[in-house]
C-alpha cells in the first residue's frame, strides 16, 4: 500500500531563481526503508521539511504531496504531530526540555495523553532504546550519540507511522552511527515502519534499505535498488562513484562480472573468490620528511569547572608544519577541548601549550593570534551578517585589507571553495554542508599558518570531500599545518599524514595513517575490514583495488 506520494514537485525559496526540488515525483509503499542521497544542497533537506507539515519552509510550492491519499496541506495538526516522525541534523536544536524524561513526555502532553497510558509508552520506549540508566540526567549532560538517540525516541514515543530523518548521524562517531543505524533496521523490520532517510554516510544503510534515491539540483538521478544502484551510477560522472559504500566501490574498481557485493562480508568473499593473493601486503609511498614544529601540547590537564572531572589528562601532542594530523574518538572523548586548548580559547590548569616552541600565555597569546584559524563545529557560530559575502568583507576590513583587495580576495578563495552562488544568502538559509563550506572559505581569507578543524567534513558530501582535501593538501604544502578533528575515518586513511586516536582525555595511539589504522579493529575503514588477513596494510578502497589489480584475477581452475 502506498503511504507517501510525489506529483510533480517543485519548490523555490524567496528570492531565488534556481528550484530547491524540480519536478520531483516518487511513490513511497509502507513499511519502505529509502534512503535518498546527493550533494549538499541539492534538495534533500527542503524535501523531508515538505513532507512535515510543520517544517514546511516559506516559498512557492507546486504539485502535490499525498499521505495515505490525502494532501500534506489538509492534514490535521495533531495527525502529522503523532503519525509523521522528524530527527534533525543536530541532536541540539531539536531538544525543547530540560530533562531525558521530560523530553519523551513533551509530545504526549501536547496530544493530552492521559498519564497511565504516557507512563506505559514511557517506559516502554525507555527500555525498547535502553536509555534506562540516564531516564533523570540533563540533557545537556549527554553524549551526541546519546542526544540523538533521545531524539528519535521523542519520535518514536508518538507511534508514527512515517519516519522521516536528515542526516541523523553527521555528528555522531563511527561507533555510535552505527549503533543509531542499527535500530532504525530494527524499527523498520520489526515494527514495520516507512523510514526516508538523507544522508551522506552510506556505508551501513545500502544492506539494509530497499531503495536508492539519488538527487541533484531537485531532480531524481537514479531511483533504484542498492545492488542495481551501484551498477546505474557507473553511467553518471565519475565523482559520483565516491558516494557509494566501500564495497561498491572496489567492486566497480576492479570491473569483475560477478554479484555486487554491499557489505563488508560480502565484499570479502569477492576478493577471496575472484583475486590471487600472491602479493599480501600493500607498501605505503615514502612520506615527505616532517617539517619544523608548528604547535606542541605538553602534558596539558584540563576542566571545565574546578570540582569537575578532567577532560584532558596529561595529553601530548605535537603538530609540524607541512602535515595534515587527524585526531580520532568517541563523542565526549575530549577532542574539540583539545582545539579549544590549542587556540588560546581555554587555558589549562597544569601543563603547557606551545606555538613554534614558544610558551603561549594569556599575555603573550594576542600576538599569535592571526597565525591561528579555528574553524568550530558549528559553523553558524563564525557569521554574524546577513550575507556571507557582507560578513567576509566586514572581517577583512577590520583586518585593515582594502577593499579593492579584499574584494579580488573574496572572488579568489569563493571560486577555490566553490561559493559564488552562495555569496548573497544568509548564513541561516544555507544547508549545513553549504554553511561548512562557507566557514572553510573565511577560514582561507585569514591566510592562518595553523588550521585548526573541529569535524570539517560534518555534512559534506563525498565529492566536495575531494575538493576540501585538495585545499588542504596545497595548504600543507605553502608551509602551513592543519590540526583536524574528526570522526570521518575514511577521509583520515585518504588524506592525513598522521592520524591519532583520543581516548580519556590522552592521546593513546598514533601514527601514519597506514599503521594507524591497520593495528585497530573497530576503529578502521571498511576497506581495511574487507582487505585485513588478505592484502596487510591496504586502508582505502583505492589502495584494495590496486592490490586487487597488482594480484590479478584468479584462474577457474585456482
């Protein structure tokens, strides 16, 4: 039975020339799990927010959208509330209580639920999540991971029959995406409901969806199946090959006729069964020689109030110009305090920071102030005009530039990053991939010596991921260093000369990327989970198929 229909849709912010969804038509059956997919800011977000009543943003909408026969624009308020489902992008902004408890009560109250019955779903919910243990804790107290999952069981406690999400994941870390991940699987197939989810990170949700909606510019590129998916996208622009999960990836890399494979066991099996493993181990290229030191946390210990817990203890660390060094961990692990420490914006209590092995303190720090960029992990927090272009120029103003330069400057890093169409939108009208782009170019007009990068690729799509590496890698390389956070594995195998991971306040490992990730077992890439006791040392899909092709393919016979 169809629950969801789309006839014909397309919708135009105030404004604006270009359509945000174009011509969009889509049949969704219940109990369906679709994932739709794309660029940032190709219509992905505007189009969930259409389906919700209540999200519906301000603008022209044509064509029409059916909920089980009946116009979105004709449903009951408290219809939608309880039978069409909403998680947002960040965990932060959709928390409306105080309390975890209160936070699950607040939908119910709001359909005056009478109390025995609010109770029952209540603890219900609770042990379904298994959220038992943090029932009466602050919601601020919790985790990404945590206050995500609190979020779409504040969805799920109204019983919804659509449950619509955007980017659920871009802010938690690989362990706990995967675990979120996980009970929307559940959900689905136990409980039978429609999910539509827009993400990015695909990895774990090609197995277990039953479509594929790729977009672009509004408009449907590929609707299909997983595995035929990934036969369909070979047909489009290369750069597209990068979305897909890894073992679509290799699998379309070494062009073998066999089943496509989509998870990592099956992807396993492929290699095994199609490719020689004469050759077992993959050697990296010889890294350049490390460069002098750019920034050096020595023994720091911090926290954040003094009858708090340590955040930082005894962490070490040092960056060296010309490299790019990725830091690793959990939600909660203490890796944007180590970049708040690192930028001057908090002082530790015992221990030292270093900038060019000068000791940095709250008098002398000012004067090393414009060698260092941090771009934060909310983007929205660096703009403060009503454009992005008006707020680039204020900062270059009272950086005493002038407005002939500045302007050429503006034109120069916009065209690198790619923002020309974005340079006249408020900063809150932008999609967070659009937004982080945006916060990355005024990074670049500062011309800092020491990036600092709290989760840069939050919200990217995997083709602009090519081009932030590209600006990273000619950073590095004009005798710069960048420090950068991030629980984006694969792009730390791609892109990092060292990676480390942080765990209880203190660096517990680190390394090239090559052995950083070849000695941990679920901290990895799935390339390396595909490639381990097969071809030793290969991390990214690139290096798989190339050891794949070095082996050759193995004779029927073999």
């Amino acid at each position: 039975m169809e629950i969801l229909h789309f006839e014909n849709i397309s919708f135009t912010y105030p404004n604006s020339d270009s359509k945000a969804v174009d011509n969009f038509s889509l049949s969704v059956k219940s109990g369906e799990f679709v994932v739709i997919c794309g660029k940032s800011g190709c219509g992905k977000t505007t189009l969930l927010k259409l389906i919700k009543k209540e999200l519906t943003p301000h603008g022209h909408l044509n064509g029409e959208i059916l909920y089980k026969g009946m116009p979105i624009t004709e449903l009951e308020p408290n219809v939608s509330a309880r039978e069409i489902g909403f998680v947002k992008q960040d965990p932060d902004s959709q928390l409306v209580t105080d309390k975890v408890w209160h936070e699950l009560a607040f939908g119910l109250e709001n359909l005056n639920v009478p109390p025995s019955a609010m109770r029952l779903r209540i603890g219900e919910i609770s042990d379904y999540f298994g959220i038992n243990e943090w029932f009466y804790r602050d919601v601020n107290t919790l985790s990404g991971g945590q206050k995500q999952l609190v979020n779409l069981a504040a969805a799920m406690i109204m019983q919804p029959e659509l449950l619509l999400l955007d980017e659920p994941t871009s802010q938690l870390d690989p362990v706990a995406a995967a675990d979120f991940i996980s009970i929307l699987e559940k959900l689905n197939k136990e409980l039978g409901v429609t999910i539509i989810i827009a993400e990015h990170r695909l990895e774990e949700l090609f197995p277990i969806a039953d479509r594929i909606v790729l977009m672009d510019s509004g408009r449907i590129l590929i609707n299909s199946d997983p595995r035929g998916f990934g036969e369909k996208v070979k047909d489009l622009d290369e750069e597209y090959s990068r979305m897909l999960p890894s073992a679509i990836r290799i699998f379309n890399g070494v062009k073998v006729k066999a089943p496509c494979p989509l998870t990592v066991k099956e992807a396993r099996e492929f290699v095994n069964a199609n490719f020689k493993n004469d050759i077992k181990e993959y050697v990296p290229p010889e890294q350049k020689a490390a460069g002098n030191t750019a920034l050096r946390l020595e023994d720091v210990w911090f926290r954040y109030e003094r009858d708090s817990q340590d955040v930082l203890k005894g962490l070490k660390l040092t960056l060296e110009y010309g490299e790019l060094f990725c830091v690793l961990g959990a939600n909660g692990s203490g890796k944007t305090t180590m970049l708040n420490v690192a930028a001057g914006l908090d002082l530790p209590y015992k221990g030292q920071v270093f900038l060019e092995e000068k000791k940095i303190n709250k008098k002398n720090f000012e004067s090393f102030r414009t060698r260092i960029a941090y771009l934060p992990q909310n983007p929205q927090l660096m703009f403060v005009k009503d454009s992005i272009a008006d707020d680039f120029f204020y900062m270059l103003n009272t950086l005493g530039l002038a407005s002939d330069k500045a302007k050429e400057l503006v034109e120069t890093v916009a065209g690198k990053v790619g923002i020309n169409d974005l340079l006249d939108k408020h900063p809150y009208d932008l999609s967070l991939g659009q937004l982080q782009k945006c916060a990355l170019a005024k990074l670049l007009l500062q011309r800092p010596k020491i990036l600092l990068l709290d989760e840069p690729t939050m919200g990217l799509d995997a083709i602009f991921k090519r081009v932030l590496a590209d600006i990273l890698i000619n950073i590095k390389t004009e005798d710069a260093a960048v420090l950068m956070v991030t629980h984006d594995i694969e792009f730390a195998a791609e892109n990092a000369d060292r990676c480390a991971l942080i765990f209880d306040g203190g660096i517990i490992s680190s390394g090239t990327p090559e052995d950083f990730f070849s000695n941990n077992y679920f901290y990895t890439t799935a390339a390396n989970r595909i490639s381990r006791n097969i071809y030793k040392g290969a991390i990214t899909c690139e290096q798989v198929i190339e050891m794949c092709l070095k082996n050759g393919v193995r004779d029927e016979k073999d």
